[in-house]
C-alpha cells in the first residue's frame, strides 16, 4: 500500500485543506491567535502519519500515530475556540467535527491494530 492510499492520510489531508481555506479568511488578529496555531495542529496530523508510514518497528509507528492523536485533539479544541468566537458557522462545525470524529476513529483502529501486533 502507498501512503497517497491510506484512509488515515487522505482524510488528514482533507482536514487540512478546509481548515487552511477557513484560516486564510480570518483577520489578522485571530490569524495570529487562532488559525496559525489550527493550520500548524491540523498539518502535524498527515506529517505524523507519513513519518510513521516510513517506520519499519511497530513501536515507532504507534509513537507516531500517538502524535497525530494528540494533533487531532488540539485541533478540536480549535475547533471548539473558532465556532465560540464566531470565526466559522455551525454548519461549518458539524461538518468539520464530523470529520475530526471519524479521523480519531479511524487512527484509535490503526493503533489498536498495532498494538496487537506488538504484542504478539
């Protein structure tokens, strides 16, 4: 399987691209306070999945299907700061949490699945 094929990567990389549209409409104050920190959370995701898909040990793959895990939290958090703040609509949300939501359940799988292979 090639990296461009992996589920993980493309939804990541999905997740990327629309928050990076919403960010560079953002003024300048919440571009400096908000998006730069969303768009940098939200890039971490796919360039953690492609260092890990370059790892040959299992350990080393799940540390870094970990940091994606931990990207993707922060990036919800961002999330919730930009719909507070009136930066994005709720349709924008939903649409955008759904697809966090399903990204987080998609890397816990691939982390359950390397787990077991650690453990074998």
């Amino acid at each position: 399987m090639k990296l461009k094929d992996l589920e993980t990567y493309k939804l990541s990389m999905e997740i990327g691209d629309k928050v990076y549209s919403i960010a560079k409409e953002m003024d300048y104050f919440n571009k400096d306070k908000l998006s730069k920190q969303w768009v940098r959370a939200t890039g971490s995701i796919s360039l953690n999945i492609s260092e890990c898909f370059g790892r040959y040990s299992y350990k080393d793959q799940r540390t870094f299907y970990y940091y994606s895990r931990g990207s993707l939290n922060e990036i919800v958090t961002c999330l919730q700061k930009a719909r507070k703040r009136e930066l994005i609509s709720d349709d924008e949300y939903n649409l955008l949490l759904n697809d966090h939501n399903t990204l987080g359940i998609k890397l816990d799988n691939f982390i359950n699945s390397v787990n077991k292979l650690i453990n074998q």
